[in-house]
C-alpha cells in the first residue's frame, strides 16, 4: 500500500468512529456518557482534519510532513490513575445502548489500530513516523473505550482483566 492509500484509508476509519461516537453522543441520556462520547468524537473528527491536511500536502508536493499530533483524550497513565475515581448511574436502557455503542466502537478501535500498527512498520519513514503517532494515540483510545465499557457492564472487569475472582479452588 503506497502513502496515499494509507492516509485514504486511515479517513475512512477515522470518519468511521467519529460518526460512531457522535451517534452515542446524541443517543445516549447520560451526562457524562454525552461528555465522554462527544470528546472522543472531536478527537476522531481532529483526525480527519489532520489526515485531509496531509492527503491535500501528498498531493501537492509528492511529500508530507510529519506534524505535531494532538489529542484531546488523556494518556493511558492518566485514564489508568483516573478509573479508580469512576462511579456512575444509568438507567437499564441507557446503560445497554451504551454497551451496544461502546462494543461496536472498541472493535473499530481495534481494527483501526491494528491497521495503524502495520502503516507504522510498511510505510517508507514520512508515513512510518505519522502512523505511528495515531497507533499511539488510537491505543489510548481502545483503553478509554473499554474501560468505559466495563464501567457500563458492571463486569466484573477492570480495562478488559478480571478484577477478582469469587471462586474458590
């Protein structure tokens, strides 16, 4: 896969879980489930803008250049520190739409990072070094999202491991 495909790849993922999470945002009756959901949005929507920025560079210079990436979701350290403080209350219904929503989001999450992991070691070194900043990023957002996923389940989990076991051997 040559750079131009990647970034038009990349897009469609990126365009992919910004209109997942955006749906959650407006579907979703819970306030900070609306928060949670509207700021991974923007952070997907971020990505769009910084992908069609180097897609028009691509095609303008036959190169990019490789900026500064931001996010607007914390560092894994950070989400890691902050769960501890997690509580929350949501109805029966909000709280299996939630599930549905985070569900189908941690799998594009996975597939997209999944997808920036083999950019990062097939493209030449422009692209190499770009990808690489947005499997960074794209896996904080894989732990974000299944994190709050075993928040909404009540499962027993913490960031997809066994909290404890009951089970006496």
């Amino acid at each position: 896969m040559d750079l131009e495909q990647a970034i038009r790849t990349a897009l469609e993922y990126e365009n992919r879980l910004r209109d997942i999470y955006l749906q959650g945002a407006q579907e979703t009756q819970d306030p900070k489930g609306k928060e949670i959901y509207q700021k991974l949005g923007d952070d997907e929507q971020s990505h769009v803008d910084y992908l069609e920025h180097k897609l028009r560079e691509w095609k303008e210079t036959g190169q990019i250049t490789v900026q500064k990436l931001q996010s607007t979701i914390p560092s894994l350290e950070a989400i890691r520190v902050q769960a501890s403080k997690v509580s929350t209350y949501m109805s029966k219904k909000d709280s299996g739409l939630q599930e549905q929503q985070l569900s189908k989001a941690l799998e594009v999450e996975k597939e997209t990072s999944r997808f920036y992991e083999r950019m990062s070691a097939e493209l030449p070194e422009d692209g190499r070094a770009m990808f690489a900043k947005f499997l960074e990023i794209e896996n904080a957002h894989v732990e974000a999202v299944q994190f709050e996923l075993d928040v909404v389940t009540h499962s027993g989990t913490w960031f997809g491991f066994e909290e404890f076991d009951l089970e006496v051997e």
